[in-house]
C-alpha cells in the first residue's frame, strides 16, 4: 500500500515525497500530468534533483514510486476504469499537495483548488469504502484566516466566514477544508496552514522564483513603504515539508490542523533587512511607512511594464498585502509536537537572494541521463 500524493513537481509537494521517501521509506502513489510515461519521469527528476542525484531518485522510481499519467480536475484524474481501480487499491492514505497560486485568476483557483480538491476527496472515499483510509492529509494556507491586521491567529480562530478574503487563493483554500471535513467526516484528517514558504534553510538553491522575485525586488530598494517593526510570518520549506510528512505517517496526532509558521518567532522587517545589509556590507534601508499608498500605486503602475522590474512589481503586487498584515500564525502545535523550530529568515535570506540573483531567477536544471533508445543512464 502506498501514500496518494498530488502536486510531486511543485515545490512544496517535491520536498514533501522526497522526505517520505528518504526518511519514511513510504512507498508513493503520484499524479502527474504528462502525454507519455518518458514525459511523466522526466517531469518528477526535474523536481527532485534538488534534492536527490539521478541514480538515487531512479532507484526510487523503480521500488517505490508508482506514476500514475493524469489531470487533477478532470473525472477519475482522466484515468482509464482499470488504473483508477488500480490506484484505489493501491492506496491506504493521502496528501494533497497540489494547488493553482495564481492569485490573479479566480477561475484556475476554482478549477484546481475546488474541482481538483472534490476529484482528491471522491478518490478518498472510495478508498475508505473498499479497505480504510489510514488519513487524508490536505495542504492549505494560512490565508484562509482572511484579513488581519496586527493579529497573533491561532488554529481554532482562523476560519471567520463573515471576514473578508485577501483574494481567490486564500477563498477556494477556505472552502477546499470545508469541503474536506463536510464529505469525510469519519475520516482521520490533518490540514496544514504553511504561512510564507520562502527558501530551503538547507542550502541556497531553490525551484520556486514567484515570492523570490517580490523579496529581490524590496531587496534592492533604498527605502520601504513599511514599518520596521512590522512582523512578517516566512517559513522554511524543509520545516514545511517534514512536518508534512512526519504528522501525515504518525498513528495518531494531536490536533488535526497545524499553522506550519513561524509564529511568535516571526522576524520584523527591520531584523530582515539589517541582516541583508550585514551580509552586503551595505546600508540597511530607510523605512517610509507613510508613503505606502504611493507606492502601492507605483507598483500598480509598474506592473504593466515588460521588463524586470514590470515582472517584481507584478508579483510585488500580488503578495504586498501578505506583508503588511503584520499577522502571525502561532505555531505552538506543530513546534511541541516535532520537538524543532523553523529556522529564522535571516540565517538563510542572503544565499537564496544571492543564488537568485546569480541564476537570473532560473534553476539550472540537469537532463534526462540516456544511452542509445532513450533509456535511463
């Protein structure tokens, strides 16, 4: 029996397989959506090389990687009777890892984030029906707390329906766990809020450039519209993706919704940028904050630019509301029951700002090993 994990090639659901599979030894049920097997390998080596060389991941691949080729959206996955048979028989429990970020369109948030969470949950319940489901483990946000302001959030407060929402991600979030809980009610679950997932405290490199380009582009600006002391909730993904996996395979949890954050702990911009500055040998910035409707405006304007710094407005404009909520997340549930802390922003910012600036946002990806027919080296 094997784990369904969805969401394998995205950053998160990567770091959250190759955890179950190095540290656990779990066997993996992954969808992945590819025209052809050769393109569905390919797809998976692309997200595990950060973490795994080619000989490594292929031995995974070969005992205990099971790839099942579809779509999350659409019916049964697009998956013909006799594989999703095979995949409901196959599995004994799941993590949902996949998601559309897309902050901007509402209409990929309520088709992968609604329509892919209903597919995730009627394979759940089929599974349940024929064998058990050990648990179903669903990835969500902490922005499902919707609008805040100079708040300390914990789990059991989060969801306020008559609150506002900060935009289609965080709606479709919110309502993927009510969903989750109203069509398993027997079912032992485990929903995971991660706050900001920004950068390995591992090591410099990383896939995921959206949040890095905002965080370089407020990097390089002499002066933010912002106040000092201002917290902002940033979590490393290793922290993110082994309390994933290390409370999806326990029998039992203590709770069953974890703040993946860094909570109480969560650094001032000022703590940030001091240690940028330090690493740089330069000045840290001025802090503006009542120039922040200016610049929400400029950046507004910006973001129309094709250009690079069109492209950092852009995002900038999509996650400036996340950084100045300045809300926190407690953690104290995940941090007492993992024995560890995520580790502060600043230990790790500079490599990831400086590898990202070196590699001009892009992860210099390795190929597919071949010989002579197109099999693997």
């Amino acid at each position: 029996m094997a784990i369904f994990l969805t969401g394998s090639t995205g950053y998160i659901g990567a770091h959250a397989a190759v955890n179950l599979l190095q540290d656990f030894g779990a066997p993996l049920n992954l969808l992945v959506r590819a025209r052809t097997p050769q393109e569905a390998e390919e797809r998976l080596w692309h997200a595990f090389q950060l973490h795994l060389d080619f000989k490594t991941f292929y031995e995974h691949l070969q005992s205990r990687i099971r790839v099942f080729r579809g779509d999350l959206t659409d019916e049964r996955f697009g998956l013909a009777q006799d594989e999703y048979d095979r995949l409901v028989h196959t599995t004994d429990s799941v993590i949902h890892c996949a998601a559309s970020l897309n902050r901007r369109s509402e209409k990929s948030c309520m088709n992968v984030n609604l329509r892919g969470t209903l597919e995730v949950i009627k394979l759940a319940q089929q599974v349940d029906h024929y064998h058990g489901l050990r648990r179903f483990s669903h990835v969500s946000t902490v922005a499902v707390a919707g609008k805040r302001q100079d708040e300390v959030v914990t789990e059991e407060n989060s969801i306020d329906w008559d609150r506002s929402d900060y935009d289609p991600y965080a709606r479709t979030k919110k309502f993927s766990e009510y969903m989750i809980h109203q069509l398993l009610p027997d079912a032992p679950k485990t929903i995971f809020r991660p706050s900001i997932v920004l950068g390995d405290s591992r090591r410099a490199e990383t896939t995921q450039f959206d949040m890095v380009r905002a965080f370089v582009f407020l990097a390089g600006l002499p002066a933010l519209p912002l106040r000092s002391k201002d917290r902002v909730d940033i979590v490393n993904v290793d922290f993110v993706a082994a309390a994933i996996a290390t409370l999806h395979v326990k029998e039992h949890t203590q709770y069953d919704t974890y703040h993946l954050s860094s909570g109480r702990e969560s650094q001032t911009f000022k703590q940030i940028t001091a240690s940028l500055a330090a690493a740089q040998g330069k000045r840290g910035p001025v802090y503006l904050p009542f120039f922040g409707k200016s610049f929400g405006s400029g950046v507004n304007l910006l973001a129309n630019r094709k250009s690079p710094v069109g492209r950092g407005a852009a995002l900038m404009k999509v996650f400036l509301p996340y950084l100045t909520f300045n809300t926190v997340f407690d953690n104290t549930r995940v941090t007492s029951e993992l024995g560890r802390k995520p580790v502060p922003f600043s230990q790790y910012s500079f490599p990831l700002l400086k590898f990202s600036r070196e590699t001009d946002f892009a992860y210099p990806y390795q190929a597919w090993p071949v010989k002579v027919g197109g099999s693997a080296a």
